[in-house]
C-alpha cells in the first residue's frame, strides 16, 4: 500500500505520508551521525535534550519527561543513559535537594560531541527534506515542516 493507495482514507493517507516521511528523515540522519560521530538518532536526541537542562527552577528533568521528549519508554530511556554514561557521555549524580531523586548531565566530552555531531544533524535533515520535497505526495508535509517551531515544554 502507497500513501495515496484509495483503499486508504484521507486520515490513514495523510498518516502513511506522514509515517514514510519521519522514517526517510529519521533513516537519513541515522546514516551521517553513525558514519561521522558513532552515535544513533536517539543517542543525539537525548544528548541534545539533556544539553538544555539547566541549575535553575525546574531546570533538570525527570527520566519520565527525558523519555517523552527522546519518544522512548523509561526502561529504554534508562539503558541509553546507562550506555552513553559508560561512553562518558554522561553522569549521573544525586539531587542535592531530595536524595531520592538521580539527575543526568552531560559531560565535557558529551557536550564537545554533540557540538561536533549538530551540523551533521542538521545538513542530513535538510538533505532528507529536499529529497522528499522532490515526492509530490510528501512535499506539502515538507513545507510544513520547515514552517514549524518547537513546542515550549509545560
């Protein structure tokens, strides 16, 4: 079945194209941060993620809010930490204000990495949109993508 197959309706259509459009990007990028950093899409989404934390109010994130925002379960989110943490990407060190509570950051190295990995994340994304773009059913999700900003987290 294609995106446009009219076994599908509108719904079930716009979601296929949707869903071919995220796996070419995510597919994409996955290729160029493996070749150039030796990292996967989920390892620099929860670098990057983490990278945004702050010492402030609200400033670090649970594992719960660091697996909505990298789209993995906890138990997932956990063993990628627990991987990146051996790689000396990132540390792990107890809340100062609630001794229950284990935050993650990430380190020198992960932080020069991630810095080192963003442009290639970045041209391999537009590398992905201007191929789809060039699919006419999938160009005007092209567009829309590039006119969309970031939510702000709650």
């Amino acid at each position: 079945m294609t995106a446009t197959d009219p076994a599908l309706t509108a719904l079930a259509q716009g979601w296929c194209a949707l869903s071919l459009l995220h796996g070419r990007i995510e597919a994409h990028i996955e290729r160029a941060l493996q070749a150039r950093h030796d990292l996967s899409v989920r390892e620099y989404s929860l670098l990057d993620v983490l990278s945004r934390q702050h010492a402030g109010e609200g400033g670090h994130l649970q594992m719960k809010q660091v697996a909505d925002a990298v789209v993995l379960s906890q138990s997932a989110t956990t063993r990628l930490v627990t991987r990146l943490e051996d790689r000396g990407l990132l540390e792990r060190y107890l809340c100062p204000t609630d001794r229950r509570g284990i935050y993650t950051d990430v380190t020198e190295t992960g932080l020069k990495l991630l810095a080192e990995a963003r442009p290639t994340n970045d041209t391999a994304l537009r590398e992905a949109l201007d191929e789809a773009a060039k699919n006419p059913d999938l160009a005007p999700l092209v567009r829309v993508v590039e006119t969309l900003k970031a939510p702000v987290p709650a």
